[in-house]
C-alpha cells in the first residue's frame, strides 16, 4: 500500500451535510495512525480500520473542530477493548482539555505524549515531524515519512499564510492544506485561501496538492481553480474518505 492518507472528514470549522469534522488516517503497510479526530470522524475511522487496531492518534491543536472525538474515542477503548496505553499526541493544552470533559480521568487508557514546535517522534514505520503554524492556538503542522519507501506527505492543519508549508522541509510528495477562504476573504480569518494555499504549496517544492477544510457552504469549484492557478501543478479538492497515496 505504501504511505497514504485517509479523509475522514475535511469539513473546516463545522462539519457540512454529509460530511464531518477534520480527522485523517495516515498509514504505511504496517502502521495506522488517526491524525486530527473532529466530530464525525470516529464513525468514518471504522469503515477503514477497526478503532482497537490503531498504533496511536496525533492531534494538531486543541480546537474542537480538531479533538472533540478523543473523549468518545477513549470511552470506547475503555470499554470496548482490551487495550491500554493508547499513545496520543498532541500540546499541553489538548490533554487539558481532554481530561476536563472526561471525569475519571484519560489514563490508563490514553498514554500521553507533549509534542510540540520542532519535535519528531517515530511511530512504526513513520517519522513525525512538527511546525507550529499562524493561529490563535498552538496548533502544529505536520510531516510524515515512510521508513519503509521513502515517500513523504505534508498537513498544514489550521494555519494563516504567516506560515507556509516550506517549514515542513524540502521534498514532499503530497500536501493536505487548508484552503477554508477564498481569495477575498483573506485576513478576514486565521485560514489560508486556496490561492494562499496554492502558493504555500509551490514554494515548498510539493508534488500533489489536496486542499481542504473548505467553508462548508462554499462552492469547492471556486476554491480548487484559485489553489490550481496559484500552485501550477495537479490540485484535488478532499473528499470523504477517499485514499491519496503520497
């Protein structure tokens, strides 16, 4: 199968009909990992990959478009398998925001790991590595390699054009970034437009572009021709639950 990406939901801010929350499951031959778990995901996770069978979860940042899941998604481990010591990814804020709608406590189900600007963790055969990108929170972009075939992909989670996916290193086949405005909505919102995106996207060198967390109630059509005339190379608009191989 080599390195790919799942959407599972590519909603951005509230999940559009149909669809859900930003959740991605990133996975090589031998490793599953559920990067971003937003409302809806949990459910469309389980059309791939059973929730008992995933090696670890990576969440961007603590808004609840991006973590909500994680609760449930715990409650079902907790209850539902014979599994502990879940690993979870994420900031310092996520655990706390985690553990304040959870009342008795995340672990020993979840074993938590702070990740942060800068870090890199290997889980199976993949390498994270982590940027902290242009939005209110700490919220952190991220790059994954195969160990196994060398193939990378980049995801910008949320982020405003103060930063580019350029900080996730040279080289990416693919990148998943956001592309929530269009072109004259910019600085209106903490968001990238597709035309930002498609910058971002040209300057860091990417092979294939997806944009994603689109404003639900905006035309895709609008946002694709923007990220294409701005990026010069192949662009897709994210769809539920379709596989990109990087």
């Amino acid at each position: 199968m080599g390195l790919s990406i799942t959407v599972l939901g590519c909603s951005g801010t509230y999940a559009g009909p149909g669809n859900a929350c930003s959740g991605y499951l990133v996975r090589d031959d031998a490793t599953s990992v559920w990067v971003d778990c937003g409302p809806g995901t949990l459910a469309n996770l389980q059309q791939h990959v059973p929730f008992d069978a995933l090696d670890a979860v990576v969440v961007s940042h603590h808004h609840p478009d991006h973590w909500l899941e994680l609760p449930v998604f715990r409650n079902a481990i907790k209850y539902g398998s014979d599994r502990e010591s879940v690993p979870v990814y994420g900031t310092a804020d996520l655990r706390h925001v985690c553990e304040a709608v959870v009342d008795d406590g995340t672990e020993p189900t979840f074993e938590w790991h702070r990740i942060g600007d800068g870090d890199s963790v290997s889980i199976g055969g993949l390498r994270f590595t982590f940027s902290r990108t242009d939005h209110p929170v700490e919220t952190l972009g991220m790059r994954v390699d195969s160990v196994a075939d060398g193939r990378s992909l980049g995801y910008s989670s949320d982020t405003a054009a103060g930063w580019s996916l350029s900080a996730l290193g040279p080289g990416l086949d693919l990148a998943v970034c956001e592309a929530t405005l269009l072109s004259h909505q910019e600085g209106t919102a903490p968001h990238m437009s597709g035309r930002e995106a498609g910058l971002s996207a040209r300057e860091a060198g990417v092979g294939r572009l997806v944009i994603t967390h689109l404003w639900p109630t905006s035309d895709p059509a609008d946002h694709l021709r923007e990220a294409a005339e701005a990026f010069g190379g192949p662009v897709e608009v994210a769809e539920l639950n379709r596989r990109y191989d990087a």
